[in-house]
C-alpha cells in the first residue's frame, strides 16, 4: 500500500511539473521499466509543419508517467511576438505534454507518428532524464530557435551528446548525396509551391552551401535515420542506439489535388506574356503604360527592401548574401514615383539603362552564382528588363519628337 501510494504521489509530482512547470523532480528515479523514445512526425498540410516534427517520449509504466518533451512550441503571448518572429529573437522553448495528448494533435491532423526506442542504459536513461528534467527548467527551457542549425530535431541530437560526451557516433556517412541546405529542404516543398518561392525569394546563399552528412539531421526524418545508424558506449562496446522506427499512428493516405496552374512559375510566366502584348501595343500607338510601370518598379522595389532589412536587420543567418537584390533594388521604390512623367529625367534613362543591363547580366549569369534561384526568377528578370528597356527608348523618342517640333 505505501509503495502504491509512492507511485501515485510521484505520478502527480511528475505531471505537475511536466504539463505546469510548478514543481522540481530532477531527482526523481526513472523505474527499470521505463523507455525513453525519440519520435518522429511527419509532414503536415501547411508550411510550417511540411518539414515534421522530432520530439522525445519518456515512459515509465511503472509511475503511469508517459509524457513528452517538445522543443518546438513558443508563446503567442511572449510580448512583440511578430516584431521578435520577423527579427530573429523570438524564443522558443521546450515544453511537456502528456503523450495521448501528443498523439491526439497528431492524429487529427492525420500526421503519421513514429517510435523509436533508445537502448540506452538503466543509468544512462536517468542521466538523459535528468538532462531533459534540468533542460525543462524555467531558467533553461527557452533558446533562440534557428530552423537549420537550432531546432526541434538538433537538440534532441545535441542534448544527448552532451549527456553522453564521446559516446555516441553517428554512423551517416550513407546520406552524403552533395545536398546543400537549399535542396533538403526542396524535398518537403512540392505539395507548397507558393511557400517554395517565399523561401527562395528570402533567404540568401548561406543555404546553398553543401551540407554535411551530420547537418542533414536538422529534418526530422535524417534524424530518424541518424538514431538508427548511431551507436552509444555500453560496457565499453559500442551498440545500437535505437532500432527502426515502430508506427504509432499511420495517416491515411491524403485525397488526390488536382494539378492547379496557379503555380509562381506559371503565374510568372504569364504575368510576362501579358507585359510583353502591352509593350508591343505601347510600341504601337506611341505610348507607355505608366500605371504598369510603376506598379512593376515599385513592388520590385519594396521586395528589395525587404531582402535588405532580412539581410542586415535581423538575426537570421539563412537570409544573409541574398542575390536576389540584384534584381529586387531598394531604390526602385523611390524612382516608380518618377515614373509617371511623360519625360524621363535624363538620370533616371541611365538609371534604367543600368537596371537592364544588371538585370539582364544576372539572367545570363545566375546559375554560376553562388545562390539557386528560383524558375520563376527568369520570367520576373526578362518583365523588368523589357520595361526599363522601353521606357529609355520611348522617353528617348518623344524628347527628339518634341526637340523637332519645337524646331
């Protein structure tokens, strides 16, 4: 009866601090029949979750305590949370849930969720729990979340080698397919095309280096692998540190989408053809569709604005050395108000003069840059060149039609 007791009293200890963080149980012993699992989820319908999930289950039968630590959660109420998301600053933190509650989410979202147990140890499974116990602690849990080298898979990799300094090796060196960060995270973005562009438009070269077999474990699904062919010191000898995964939820095969056009390639594309039949018409009746050019210059413009202030006003590393500035250029937004003129200022034909060459030279020269860009860029790159083009030959031609009149 005091044991039975024992075990509630602890089950109550546990779930308090784990689900409300008002209580310390770093001391708390893990029973002989307790697993710690990594588990993997997979990709959902939006952006955000298209690239999985890792997490860890702790459970111990023996307790009734089965709950998991989620390194991926943050706080909408965390004050000037967009201002801090758009920054870089925002902090993320780890936090616990029971595991049906976790599986739950999961499940009605119809997102598969695998299991894969750590054969770890009695004693190494309590140092990984008081690892993950002291981690939870509200001093501890937050951390500056960075979606390629700090996330919800890397510090589960980096929590246990830093319980088991040395004693883990990942055996990985199979997943080297000269991937950089850019074409790993291409493999989860075709069902987002629109969220594919975003990503291309906004983050820079940093993402285009190759990326080691050891950083490909920033997906959950390398991660996966990862633990399956890692081994971990036991008694000297190095073992297997989890097996393959065990399926915990499968989810039903999704509902077939019929191919839709409105794709940023084919909405580019098209985009092109119509600037292209309005010059030609422009061309025609001697005249230029300043509202067209305008709206071109000045989105093109803020877009540039936008790449800097990514580049330079925030803590993101991937948005660094982006090329795309050399065709989005912040200085159009204030040369679209000039636009409208029926002259040009002789130094705005030079500044468009200058815009088609760079942009032009770019369009030639990309695919030898350090950055990929996206398919889209080359219908987007020819529209600001066919535009800048027209307008210093029509401005050009109506100064000479003016200067021979007035003659």
């Amino acid at each position: 009866m005091k044991q039975h007791l024992t075990k509630i009293w602890l089950l109550l200890v546990c779930c308090l601090y784990a689900l409300q963080g008002q209580a310390q149980f770093e001391n708390y012993q893990l029973s002989p029949d307790a697993t710690i699992s990594l588990i993997t989820c997979s990709s959902g319908d939006d952006l955000y979750t298209v690239f999985g999930h890792s997490a860890v289950r702790v459970n111990d039968p023996a307790a009734g305590l089965d709950i998991v630590f989620n390194y991926g959660t943050f706080d909408f109420d965390e004050p000037n949370f967009y201002l801090k998301f758009a920054q870089g600053k925002l902090r993320y933190k780890l936090s616990a849930a029971y595991f049906s509650d976790f599986v739950y989410a999961y499940t009605r979202d119809n997102r598969s969720v695998f299991e894969q147990e750590l054969r770890l140890t009695p004693e190494q499974r309590q140092q990984y729990w008081a690892f993950l116990t002291n981690n939870y602690l509200p001093a501890n849990r937050f951390y500056l979340y960075d979606f390629f080298f700090d996330n919800c898979a890397t510090r589960i990799r980096d929590g246990l080698e830093a319980t088991f300094p040395n004693q883990i090796k990942f055996n990985i060196e199979h997943f080297d397919k000269d991937y950089s960060f850019r074409n790993l995270i291409d493999i989860y973005l075709p069902p987002q095309p629109w969220g594919d562009f975003g990503i291309d438009l906004a983050l820079g070269a940093k993402i285009d280096q190759e990326a080691t077999p050891y950083e490909y474990m920033f997906l959950p699904d390398y991660l996966s692998m990862g633990f399956a062919n890692a081994t971990i010191m036991q008694n000297g000898k190095a073992v297997p540190l989890a097996g393959e995964p065990k399926t915990i939820f499968l989810q039903q095969p999704p509902q077939e989408e019929s191919f839709s056009l409105f794709r940023p390639t084919m909405v580019f594309w098209a985009f092109f053809v119509v600037v292209l039949v309005v010059t030609i018409l422009d061309l025609k009746n001697n005249r230029r569709s300043k509202t067209l050019d305008f709206m071109l210059f000045f989105i093109s413009g803020l877009l540039g604005i936008i790449f800097l202030l990514l580049w330079f006003a925030t803590d993101h590393q991937a948005t660094a050395n982006n090329y795309n500035l050399l065709w989005g250029i912040p200085t159009h937004v204030v040369v679209a108000f000039l636009l409208g003129k029926r002259l040009l200022p002789a130094w705005v034909r030079i500044y468009m003069t200058a815009t088609a060459v760079i942009t032009g030279l770019l369009l030639i020269t990309w695919w030898g840059l350090p950055q990929e860009p996206h398919a889209a860029f080359i219908p987007i790159a020819l529209t600001l060149v066919i535009r800048a083009e027209y307008m210093v030959w029509s401005s050009r031609e109506r100064k000479t039609v003016e200067a021979k009149t007035k003659a």
